[in-house]
C-alpha cells in the first residue's frame, strides 16, 4: 500500500546527489516524485487547499535548502515528510482555531468505491447522505483530532503507511504509533458512528 | 506493508474504511504541474534577492561616490597619514630605565671650617654716647660686647 517501494528509494538518492553537485533539475525530479504524497499529508491536517499549497512551497523550498546538509541516514521519502509533518504542526499551533476548510471536490471515482457505497447508503435509507455531506463530516471528525493523533490517522489511514514508516517520521516508537491509533479511531468511531459498517 | 497485513488492520478497526475515503480529495488536474512551475519561479526570485549585507555595501559604495572628493586628495590624505604613522613610530623613547619621580631628600651638610668671632660693637663717637643716653632710658642700652660661641654656661 505504501509508496515507498514504488518510488525507488535508490533513484532518490541518485537525484539527491545530483542536487547535492548543483543539478536544480534533479530537484525538481523530487519535487515531481513527492509533492503529491506530501500535498495530501499536509492537506488533511489542515483542511485547507489554500494553506496546503503554501506550505508544500515552503517545505520544499526548506529542503531544498537543507539538501547539502542530507547525509542519507534516512531515505530522502522520510526525510521529506518529516519536514512536512513538522512545518504542518508549526502551522496550525500558530492558526489555532482560525480555520476556514477549503476542501478539494472528492474525485469522481468515490462513487465506484465499495465503502463509499457502504458508508452512504446504509442500512436505513432514511440515513442516506450525499458525497459532500460525508466529506463535511469526515473533515469535522478529523478537526476534532490532536494534531498528534491527526498526523497517525492521516498517515495510516489516509495514505497508508506502516507503522514503522510513521515511527520513523515522528521519531516515537512504533507501540506509540498503535497506541495513538488507537485513541483516534475511537474519538472518529463517537463522531462518525452513523458510517460505522454494519 | 504487504496487502494481507494490511487488510488484517483494515479488519480490526471498522473506522478505517470510512476514513480512507478521504484519499479521493484530490487538487484540481494539473495542480502539480503549476506547483512546479511557482516553486522554481519562487527558488529563482530568491536567488535573485540581494541579501542585507550586499545591500548595505552598496548603499555605502552609493553614498561614497556622492561625495565626489578628488582621488588626489584621497591620495594625500593617505601620503599624510603615512608619514604620520611612521614618525610616531620611529620616534625613539626618552630613557629606557623607568623614570623615578620620588623628591630626593639628601642634601650636602653645610660645613664651617673656621668659625670667627663676629663683633657686634658698634663704634660710638664720645659725645654719641652722651647723646644716647639723653634720648633712651639706661635700661635699653645694651653694652657693646663681642659675641662668641662659647657655651652660655661660662655665664
């Protein structure tokens, strides 16, 4: 499910270098690789395209700037998004309740998805509710997070990732990964209990 | 993680397959692509940005060349300033010992080799005596007698 393995961690490395020797154009090749995975890790921790794109901007442009100080200890996918994470919390420790979502219109093949199907047409038809109602709902019960527990669900659940990969970005260990989980999930069960499947 | 760990998690938490819907949220097409673009227009902008001390130097050179001194007198003032410079550092030292400015008090004894006997008798004419003694009371004539050294217990 993770991306990792189909991004070619060792291709990284090669653009990493090249970087390292001068080459823009092999940073770009990273920005192209990485920007849409980082776009959705800061997106659904803040709920706003507007703030997203700023951020993406200013976390690359950060690494960019990093990038002679990269030694490879990590691969250049851990270290991109812990960046990001640490950016995104920064952020919203600063906007606090000044939030306004901007959200993305969800794309059209939710439709065809089994648990789009199964979360909105539930088993009291009088329960249905459209796509959008859903993306409302989804985005409340995820604001309702702690950041640190926003990061874990968005992380796991959203981009599916492995705990390990989440423990490595967070520099906590994998037992407080699971544990943060399952914290969240539990919060999300009380405001989502309506989707919950049958 | 491989699909069977991940559908044996998907299984434990019912949550899950309603949150990942939230994957579907995706930014308008194209997005990437003019992020791209404004994050190189932005490196390039940047590069482009003097920094703070670039700045100050050249608004130091600016404010320099508004003065519009000569370069003869630059050149002067540097000559002076040499010769200057070279005078105070050939200038030899006074002494090389530290100077002592304590006051000295020894002072060469004053020595009398020969005393002689002064004599402090003032020679009166006969009839001055006479005279004397009609404007003065007798008390206050002192009788004219050499003076020496001699202790006062010879008295």
């Amino acid at each position: 499910m993770s991306d990792e393995q189909e991004i070619a961690p060792n291709n990284d490395q090669e653009l990493v270098s090249r970087t390292q020797g001068g080459d823009p154009s092999a940073f770009d090749e990273l920005v192209i690789r990485y920007s849409p995975r980082v776009y959705g890790l800061v997106y659904h921790m803040t709920s706003n395209h507007e703030d997203t794109n700023d951020l993406l901007q200013d976390v690359f442009a950060k690494a960019y700037r990093s990038i002679c100080n990269f030694q490879g200890k990590s691969s250049f996918y851990t270290w991109i998004h812990s960046i990001a994470v640490n950016m995104t919390i920064n952020f919203l420790k600063k906007r606090n309740r000044r939030q306004h979502p901007s959200l993305n219109d969800p794309d059209s093949r939710i439709e065809s998805d089994p648990d789009f199907i199964a979360a909105t047409s539930n088993t009291d038809p009088t329960k249905e509710v459209s796509m959008h109602e859903l993306q409302k709902k989804l985005n409340a019960a995820m604001q309702k997070l702690s950041h640190d527990h926003r990061v874990v669900v968005t992380m796991f659940d959203i981009q599916g990732m492995h705990h390990a990969e989440i423990a490595k970005i967070l520099k906590i260990s994998e037992g407080t990964v699971r544990s943060r989980l399952f914290y969240a999930h539990r919060l999300l069960q009380n405001s989502l209990h309506e989707f919950k499947r049958a | 993680m491989n699909t069977e760990q991940y559908t044996r998690e998907e299984d434990k938490e019912p949550m899950h397959h309603v949150i990942r819907l939230k994957r579907y949220e995706q930014p308008h097409e194209g997005y990437f692509e003019e992020f791209l673009r404004e994050f190189q227009f932005r490196q390039r902008a940047e590069l482009l940005k003097p920094s703070l001390s670039a700045m100050l130097m050249e608004r130091l050179h600016s404010l320099v060349s508004e003065i519009r001194v000569p370069a003869m007198a630059y050149a002067g003032a540097a000559v002076l300033a040499i010769i200057a410079g070279t005078a105070i550092i050939r200038q030899e030292p006074q002494a090389t010992s530290p100077r002592s400015y304590a006051a000295s008090y020894s002072q060469t004894p004053v020595t009398i080799e020969k005393m002689q006997p002064v004599s402090l008798r003032i020679d009166t004419p006969p009839n001055a005596s006479q005279h004397a003694s009609q404007q003065f009371p007798p008390a206050f004539l002192l009788q004219a007698r050499p003076a020496t050294h001699e202790s006062p217990l010879s008295f």
